[in-house]
C-alpha cells in the first residue's frame, strides 16, 4: 500500500516537472520568436531606409548630369537652326528674285534664281530653298533639275507659309509632301518698295546630323513638339510616335498639316509616368514592346524605369529630352541595401548563437526526461486512436458495402423500368401491328382456298402461282413478328457501332402502320443518315418509337402532319433530330419535360415516364437528350451520340 502512494506521489511529481519544463519551454520559445521578429522587421526597415537613401543620391546624380548634358544638346541644335537663319533674308534682297516675282511668267528670270537658290542651296549644305508667291505656289527652287522637285507645288496649308504670310516668319518642322523627307522649315515673306508682300522664300535643313551625333552618347535623346510627338531621336524606333496619346484636336490640326505623314507616326511609344519629382522630371515606366525597352543590352521581361529630364530649345516650343536608365542606380542601391541587411543579420545572428547555445546547454537534461513521459503517453493515444480508426473503418466498409447493394437495386430497377417503358410501347403499337397482321391472314385464308380450288380443277400453275404468294405473305408476317420480339427483348446495355439510318427505319417500321393510318408526311433520307454511332442498338429503338409516338400523339389534331428526322455528325460527335408540326413545346412545360411522371397528355393516357427513361438511356450511351420548340410550331428532340470511328471506340 505504501508502494502505491509512493508512485502515485513519484507519477504526480514527474508530471508537475514535465508542466513547468513545457511552460518554461514555451516562454522561452515566445521570447526568442519575438526577438527573432523584431530583429527580422529591424533588418528590414534598416534595408529599405539604405536602398532609399543609395536611391535618391543616384537619381540625384542622374539629373545633374542629365541636366549637364542637356546644355550641350540644346545648344547643339539651337547653333545648328541658327546657322541657317540668315539664308532667308539675305533671299528676299536678291534682285532677280524681287523680279521674278512681279513678273512670275518670264522664264529668264524663273532660270536664273532657280540657278542662285541651287547654288545657295549647295554651299550652304541645306536640303531645298524655293521661292513661293502669295498664294503658296512654288515659282523657283534648288531642286528645280530633280524628279522630286518643288516647283509648282501649292504649300500654302503648310504652318510656315502661314506663320510667315501672317507673323513675319514661319518655322515649322514635319515630313515633307514631295520628298517624304523631314526637316526644319525657315520662311519669310519677300517685300516689295511699299512693304507690300510680293511672297514667301523658304529653306528646308535637315537636322538629321543632330541625330547622328546623338547616337553616339551614352543615353537616349529625344526632341519632341508641342503636341509631344517625337520629331528627333536618337532610337530610331520612337521617331514620330507620341509620349502620351493625342487629343483629337491635336490629331486633327497635325493631320492637315501633313506633319508627319508616315506609316506608324502618331501611335503612343508606351511611356508611363510613374514618379514627378520637378516639373522638368520625372520617373517614367517604358513597356516591353517600347523601341527603347528593345534597344537595352539585356532586355528586361517587365516594364523598365528611366529618369526624364527636360528643357525647352530657346526660340521654339520644342523640348530636349534625355532619358536615363535607372537599373544602374538601382543596381547600385540594392548592393548597398544587401550590405546593410547582411551586417545588422550577421550581429542579430551572433547574439542570437550565443544565447541559444546557453538555453540548450540548460534544456538538455530536462528534456530528456520529459521526452520519456510524452513516448509512452504517446504510445497510449495511438493505441486509442488505433482502435477508434479499426472502428471506423469497419463501419465505412459496411456503409460501401450498401452503398454497392442500393446502387445495385437502383440499376435493376431502371432495367425493369426501361422493359416496361418497351412493353408499354408494344401496347401503344398493338393496333396497328394487329392491322399488319390481319391483312396477310386474310390474303392467306382467300389465297388457300383457291389454291384447293386451283388444284381440284388440275390447274396446277395457278395454284403454284397462288402458293408463292402465300409465302411471300408468311415471310412478311414473319418480319413484322421478329422485329417486334427483337424490340421487346430483354438484354443487358451494350455499347457497339450501330447505324443511325438502320436504328430508325427499325424505329419507323414499329410505327408505320400508325404513320399510314393518319396520313402523316414523312421526311427521313437513309442515305443522309449513314453515320455510326456508339449505343446499344435495341435501346436507340426504344428512344427513338418513344419520340415518334409522342410526335405522333402531338400532331393529332394538327392540320399539317409532318415528322421530320435528319442525321448530323460533326467530328466526334452525331446528332439526331426528330421534328414535328404539333403544339410544340412552352418554356414552362421544356422545364419539367424529363421530370418522371409528368405528362402533357389526357388523364389515362400516359404515366409521364416515356422521356425520362429515354432520357436515362440516352445518358447511358455518354450522350444527351434535349428538346425545343420550333419556331414555326411543333417541336424538335435531338439525340447527342458519340461518333464511332475505327480505332477510336
């Protein structure tokens, strides 16, 4: 007895201990996940808080030497415009070009400066000068000798022309309408003694040099227009496109201008903004398919970010636009954050070492008596569950061995319903299968008789005649009996190819007689309708006199009787169609249509079960029935059936 409290007070003791060492364990545990947390978010707020700071310096660095570079660039355009200002001027004090234009039709003057604008035009290195009148027609030019000439275009639509009839001077840049080649258009107007404007000279430069130099430095430069259309640049996929989308009025006012009639021009280049830091610049996001995003050394698969820096060219209402990748200074960044994150871990990481390392030296020993009592209290609850499981498993097998049983009993039954559903046919059928047999009997007992008579008489060939007749009767009787015991056998479903023309005519002949007694029209080609399908042949039939009857009940009062069938197959699989000319079908009644024991017919008439156990075969074969009404009246029922094809059951 005293042994038993004994271990009664040693079992209590040892598991007092093992509590307080799961307790202790656990504060330890919460603490040190703490720790570990708090260290972890320290590590990261010290990472993001560097590769902020490595970021903005870089993008800092980025815009003073953009904005650096940007000098050089404006100035380089600005002197190369200005180089060629004079031109214009110095034009409208030509003599032979004041003549010509009060006396626009003397072909000696028309020469000469036609002569004085190539020889300009040559030592300048401009592309075209030409001399236009009042009304924007082109009487002299350089290329006067040349297939592209201006001489005799109309340029009044032009902006410089305008600007120049209206304000002085014009400037204008764009494609030209002849030669399909851009430039800067310089324009003023010619004066006569009186102030009087005589015409307009004007002189085209390509700035194309510009572009040339600028593919030669490290990072993209554009010139855009007012409107933001890229007129320079030095990735030449982005010429002519557009950094945000066009309003319509600035689509309409470039469009008449003819401004930058070439093929792709005008379509966003896709740029985003996605940061403003000054109104001079700002973060931009460059999609994949971006010329710029192509042009990189090592393409990105995600949208890629540039610094835009901005400054307007003195003198225009352009603007300079350098545009600087930003992977660099991010690349820059990161290795700084990563420095950052990896010295703070490595300190977090020896503190935590060091503390750990005391905690399990201290742990050790307790946890190993601690661990003996959890293996055998453990030991015991996978006995308990053992046997719960045993338990559990017996009941589930006796639950799937009724589950089988029941879904057994449910298989006979429809078996039994789809024969009765076939018996119930044949009594709908018996009518008219007793008519097809009447008419051969009696044709048998007249036949007979004077056959006998034929005989007595010695009239042998008449009576051999009368003979044959009676057994063409009897094969035909035998026919009609073997397809209704066919019909109404009782056999397992078995998927097989089977025709759809022999289903139906089967299906047909079982109805014939009813199709003759009320006069209805029948519409079925067998040669349309050779597609085979997989099914089981006897239990198509079935479907199939079940659809002609109802098709048959539906049109009894009708004024036209037509039952249509039709045959489609269209790849893997084959449908077929049984159309009537009766009521037709309602949205309320196609709802219910395959509901077991609903019927549209008189009280009496049918049980309500003839398309719900079509419906169940149908689904047997892997296929489906489905009804509609018929616009023009009556209703149509379509079997979908797998197609057979060889070596594809």
């Amino acid at each position: 007895m005293g042994n038993g409290r004994s271990r009664a007070r040693g079992a209590r003791a040892c598991g007092e201990a093992v509590v307080k060492f799961v307790s202790a364990t656990s504060r330890r545990t919460r603490v040190l996940l703490a720790l570990v947390v708090a260290f972890a978010l320290l590590t990261v707020v010290a990472a993001w808080v560097a590769y902020r700071y490595a970021e903005q310096v870089e993008i800092r660095t980025l815009r003073d030497t953009a904005a650096h570079r940007l000098d050089g660039y404006e100035n380089a355009l600005t002197s190369e415009v200005r180089h060629y200002s004079y031109l214009p001027s110095l034009a409208s004090l030509n003599a032979d070009v004041l003549s010509m234009l009060r006396h626009p039709t003397d072909r000696d003057l028309v020469a000469r400066v036609n002569a004085y604008l190539q020889t300009v035009n040559a030592d300048a290195g401009s592309s075209a000068f030409y001399v236009m009148d009042k009304q924007g027609n082109t009487l002299a030019a350089s290329n006067w000798n040349q297939p592209k000439t201006f001489v005799g275009s109309n340029f009044s639509f032009r902006p410089y022309f305008i600007g120049a009839m209206r304000d002085g001077h014009g400037r204008f840049y764009g494609l030209g309408t002849v030669s399909n080649e851009a430039g800067y258009f310089l324009a003023e107007p010619i004066y006569d003694d009186a102030h009087r404007v005589l015409g307009v000279v004007t002189l085209k430069v390509n700035l194309d040099r510009i572009e040339s130099v600028w593919r030669q430095g490290a990072e993209p430069v554009l010139a855009v227009d007012s409107h933001g259309v890229i007129m320079l640049s030095s990735v030449p996929g982005l010429k002519y496109r557009t950094l945000r989308p066009l309003s319509a009025a600035a689509r309409a006012e470039i469009v008449s201008t003819h401004q930058y009639d070439a093929p792709g021009a005008l379509m966003p280049a896709g740029f985003t903004i996605e940061r403003t830091l000054a109104p001079n610049a700002w973060i931009e996001s460059v999609a994949r398919d971006n010329p710029l995003a192509t042009s990189l050394p090592t393409p990105q698969p995600f949208p890629t970010e540039f610094l835009v820096v901005t400054r307007p060219v003195s003198g225009t209402d352009w603007h300079i636009v350098v545009l600087s990748n930003l992977a660099p200074a991010r690349a820059v960044a990161r290795a700084l954050a990563r420095s950052a994150a990896l010295g703070l871990a490595f300190v977090v990481v020896l503190a935590l070492t060091v503390w750990q390392r005391r905690r399990i030296v201290a742990q050790r020993l307790a946890l190993r008596e601690a661990l003996q009592q959890l293996n055998e209290e453990l030991e015991r609850k996978v006995a308990r569950r053992t046997a719960a499981l045993s338990r559990a498993n017996r009941n589930l097998e006796h639950e799937v061995a009724m589950h089988r049983e029941t879904e057994a009993q449910l298989k006979a039954a429809f078996e039994e319903l789809v024969q009765a559903g076939k018996m119930a046919a044949l009594g709908q059928m018996a009518a008219g299968v007793t008519h097809e047999l009447n008419q051969p009997l009696a044709a048998l007992r007249t036949l007979s008789d004077n056959a006998l008579t034929f005989l007595e008489r010695g009239r042998a060939s008449h009576a051999e005649a009368n003979l044959r007749m009676i057994g063409e009767l009897i094969e035909r009787m035998g026919r009609i009996t073997s397809q209704l015991k066919r019909f109404a056998r009782k056999a397992p479903t078995q998927l097989q190819p089977v025709v759809a023309a022999e289903a139906i005519n089967n299906a047909l002949f079982l109805v014939g007689q009813r199709l003759r007694k009320e006069r209805v029209e029948l519409v079925f080609d067998p040669q349309l309708a050779d597609a085979r399908v997989l099914a089981d042949a006897n239990r198509l039939e079935q479907v199939l006199v079940n659809l002609f009857t109802n098709a048959l009940d539906a049109m009894a009062i009708a004024p036209v009787r037509r039952l249509e069938v039709t045959v489609e197959a269209d790849g893997n699989t084959t449908v077929i169609r049984v159309r009537d000319t009766g009521m037709g079908l309602s949205e309320a009644v196609r709802a219910r249509l395959f509901e077991p024991f609903f019927t549209t017919k008189e009280q009496g008439t049918g049980l309500g079960l003839g398309l719900a156990i079509s419906e169940g075969i149908v689904r047997e074969f892997s296929g489906s029935l489905k009804a509609s009404g018929r616009p023009e009246g009556g209703a149509e029922f379509s079997i979908y059936l797998r197609t057979y094809r060889e070596g594809n059951p």
